[in-house]
C-alpha cells in the first residue's frame, strides 16, 4: 500500500456522514480588473488583512496596468465591501501583496510586489499607510517581482523578506532561459542592507518560508515557472543557514520541474508535518510528508487523492488546466480541509485551455477530494489568478474573492448550512506581533488540526488574520499554541462558534 493512502486511512476520529456540499452566493462589488501586457500576464495577488481594527478583513488588490484597489470590508448583515484606496496604495505596476507587521508596532503593513520598484508600506491606522523604505534601509531596483515570503529568523528586530523575481527584463538573450534570482533581505540591526541573491534563480511565481521540521527554525521553499527557465531547473528547497544553501537528494529532496505558479501548505494527514498543493499549466500536485528520511521529502499523492485538477470539470474545452492560486479551508465546517484553486489561461495559449473554470475540491470521508464547484456556484469561467479564501464576516463560514486578467474580481459570499466552528486570532510578542512561526492545535472529535502561522505561499498575495477551523458536531474543543520561541501553552477548552483571541 502506498504511503499517502497509509496515512488517510490512519487519520484518527475521522467522521463518518459524507461531506455537507458548500454553497456560495455572488456578491455585488465595484468593478476592479488586473489588466496590462505581457509582465502582467502573471501575478493579479490579492491581500485579505484587518487595516482598520474592526476584525473584518480588508482586500488590497493587485492591479496590473490599472490602479491597485483597497477594498474597505462593510460588512454587518452579510459580506459587503467599497473601494476606498488611500493616495499611498493606488500604485499601478503591482502583481500582488502580502500583509504583514514589518516593523512590530501592532498594526499590519504591506509587502506590495510590482513590475517596477518594490515598495513597503507602513499601516498607520484606519486603513492608512505611508512609504517607508527609506527609514529601512530597503532598496529595490526595477524588475519583475512576483513571489514573496518573510520569517523572523533568531535575534532579529526586523522580519527576513525574500522577493521572487520573475524573467530578468534586461537580459538582452531573454525571456527564454533568463530567469533572475531570488533576493533575500535579512536585517542588519534596525535596518536592511543589499539583498543575498539565492542563485540559480529559476523565475519563481511562489515561495513560502515554512518550519517543515517543527524545530523552530524555517526554510524557504520555491516554486518555479518552467515555460521560462526551459530546462536545467527545478523546483528549490533553500536551508537558512548563515549562507543559505539548497537542499540535495543526499538529504531527501526529490527534483522536480514543473510550470509552477502557487503554492499552499497545510498538515492534512494528522501528522503535524505539513503537505504542499503546487498549481502549475496541467495537472496540479497534491504531496504528502515524508518523516521516515528524516529530511525535506514530499510524496506525490495527487491521483491518490484526486487533487490532479487537471483540466475543465465543466464545459466542451478539453485542454489541459493552468492552475494560479490554490488554498485549503475548511468550507464545510466537518473538521476535514478542502482546497480551492483559481484558474485561468495566461492569456491566449493555443495548448491551454480557454474556458477554465475554477476548482473547489472537498475532502471526503476516505481522504479524497471531489470537484463541487459548479453547485458550490464558484466555477468561474474568467482568467482567475490571486484569491482570498477567508470568513470576510466572522460568521463562521470561509468566503472566497477571486482577481480576474482583464475580467472584473468576484467575491462569494459562503451560504452552507455548516457545523461549528472557530476563530483563533493570536498576538505574538514583538517584534513578531503577528506570531508568526507559530503554530496552532486545535483538537476535535479525537483528531487534531495543526495551523502554521505564515507569511507567503499562494499566488502573489495572502492573508493575515484571524484563523479558521471547522469543529464539525463539536461543541466545545481543544486548544493549545506552540509559539515561536519554542514554548508553548496548556492545552485549554475552546468553546465553538467564538472568536477566541490568545497572547503570547
């Protein structure tokens, strides 16, 4: 028997009904598209993040060619949300963002990724924000920017910020095989000097720092786009020694090439190590973790199970599926994690695709996923890239908002009549306010859900905030938090259906 399906058939407690099928309900938002040429056929990242201390999250858009949008959340009978976009981030030239607390103040900043300089943006409060690369130290020349993660490696005051840079513009022998590195910027004190550029660079879409090994400590993990760097390359590993290295085969790490454009992470197994969902052009990988080389090994259990997401569930076009975003959730509340993956051509690829609609696959019982986005009413037919899957409401139920290429950006509100839940918010001590590195244990119906706390991973955007976990019958869970200094509380009852907050 293989070793993925070992592992679901391990699962503890596992519930015995099928699935409950999610439902979702469009809703009106003002018009906002990721428009531009060639350097934005990639990228279109979405920001879900609380800019204004309500614990509703914000959604800053990427733009392309077009303004960035802030989407301020209104929501109070039901999902809502207005452009409202402070000077300071109606930036054009943007493929995504990431939110996170750069500076240790409390209150959430952005990472904004652009075709063009790379800008920090320091929150102010009320959904304000400022430029403040030049208080940092941070200096970023003109390129194409479309990944980015952060740590908080040991000592530091500042978060480690690792940018992915796409096709090197400048080349005059590009695009083909003229990929640029990876710039790692680590602090110096208070402040950052030039980038460590981690080469070969293979033109990165995703990246995610991670502490696979539960030690403390993260890696950076690195996905890259094939259809540019041809041949030779792979998807990356970096350990975050004092000078970073990659990982060999010596040690565990498996090579893999693939067209590579998002990651998501989540420990579905019950084993508290973390799997990988990777999106690329064709099918996309589902990878379980391998403890037994006792180093960074992912098992292809994708046709295991049926995450392949390979090519249109719905309509006439055969062709193969170009995956962007992809994100687990539990949409259903039944304890058990289902995946989305936003979808769409690049633009107009005679071997991809056109009509591609969205995938919203559902765990069920036996540890297989089964497509439900056509009745789910999220199989949008547009060109999606970035998305937000996260509870825009605090009602309990993950939403969904989706940018679209040169097609105006949806959001769902999640209608299912879904079990108990909870919502965990944590303060982490600074600098790391946002916790960062930590990670989440939440017990229910004999199994346990684990959370690591990251800044990264997706298709040019992520979220921060309050964390979701479906409960499923049970009415009053379990809890404790490893935080990332190693220690760690008590395990304590959380009563369903609450937004508990917890302190470091």
């Amino acid at each position: 028997m293989r070793l993925s399906a070992l592992l679901f058939l391990a699962l503890p407690g596992a519930a015995l009904a099928e699935p409950v099928q999610p439902r979702f309900a469009p809703v009106e938002i003002a018009p906002h598209v990721y428009g531009g040429g060639w350097e934005h056929f990639v990228g279109g990242g979405l920001a879900a993040f609380d800019c204004d201390g309500d614990a509703l999250p914000e959604l800053y858009a990427a733009g392309g060619a077009n303004p960035a949008t802030l989407f301020r959340n209104r929501s109070d009978s039901g999902v809502a949300f207005a452009p409202d976009t402070p000077d300071a981030l109606a930036l054009t030239g943007v493929t995504g963002a990431y939110p996170l607390d750069i500076d240790g103040d409390g209150v959430l900043d952005l990472a904004v990724l652009r075709v063009g300089q790379d800008r920090l943006m320091r929150g102010t409060g009320n959904c304000g924000f400022e430029a403040f690369e030049a208080e940092l130290g941070f200096v970023s020349d003109d390129r194409w920017t479309t990944a980015f993660s952060a740590t908080w490696e040991a000592g530091s005051t500042l978060p480690t910020l690792a940018f992915g840079t796409y096709v090197d513009r400048s080349d005059p022998d590009g695009p083909f095989e003229a990929c640029d590195a990876t710039l790692l910027y680590r602090p110096d004190g208070s402040t950052y000097g030039p980038p460590l550029r981690l080469e070969p660079g293979y033109c990165a879409l995703s990246m995610l720092f991670s502490d696979w090994r539960r030690t403390g400590h993260a890696d950076l993990r690195v996905s890259n786009d094939r259809h540019y760097y041809v041949r030779g390359g792979q998807e990356q590993m970096w350990q975050m020694t004092e000078t970073p290295r990659l990982y060999t085969e010596a040690e565990g790490w498996r090579p893999y090439a693939l067209w590579g454009m998002g990651i998501a992470s989540r420990d579905v197994t019950g084993d508290g190590h973390p799997e990988v969902y990777l999106t690329s052009m064709g099918d996309q990988k589902f990878q379980v973790f391998d403890p037994a080389t006792g180093g960074p090994t992912w098992v292809d259990a994708t046709y295991d199970r049926g995450t392949s997401a390979h090519r249109p569930h719905t309509g006439v076009d055969g062709r193969p599926s170009t995956g962007w975003h992809a994100a687990f959730g539990d949409v259903n509340n039944d304890t058990r994690d289902d995946i989305f993956v936003a979808k769409g051509n690049v633009e107009q690829m005679p071997d991809a695709a056109m009509d591609d609609p969205n995938s919203l696959l559902v765990q069920t019982v036996s540890g297989r996923f089964e497509e439900r986005s056509v009745v789910a009413g999220v199989a949008s037919m547009a060109r999606s890239r970035g998305a937000a899957l996260a509870d825009f409401d605090n009602d309990g139920r993950l939403d969904l908002a989706v940018v679209n290429r040169r097609a105006n950006m949806e959001v769902f509100a999640n209608v299912t009549e879904a079990g108990n839940w909870l919502l965990v918010g944590l303060s982490g001590a600074a600098p790391n306010t946002g916790a960062v590195g930590a990670v989440i244990e939440v017990k229910a119906r004999g199994a346990i859900q684990t959370r690591e706390i990251t800044v990264g991973g997706g298709h040019a955007g992520g979220h921060a905030g309050l964390q979701h976990f479906g409960l499923g019958k049970t009415e009053v869970a379990e809890i404790r938090v490893l935080w990332p200094d190693g220690k760690s509380t008590q395990w304590q009852d959380a009563q369903a259906n609450r937004i508990l907050r917890l302190a470091q």
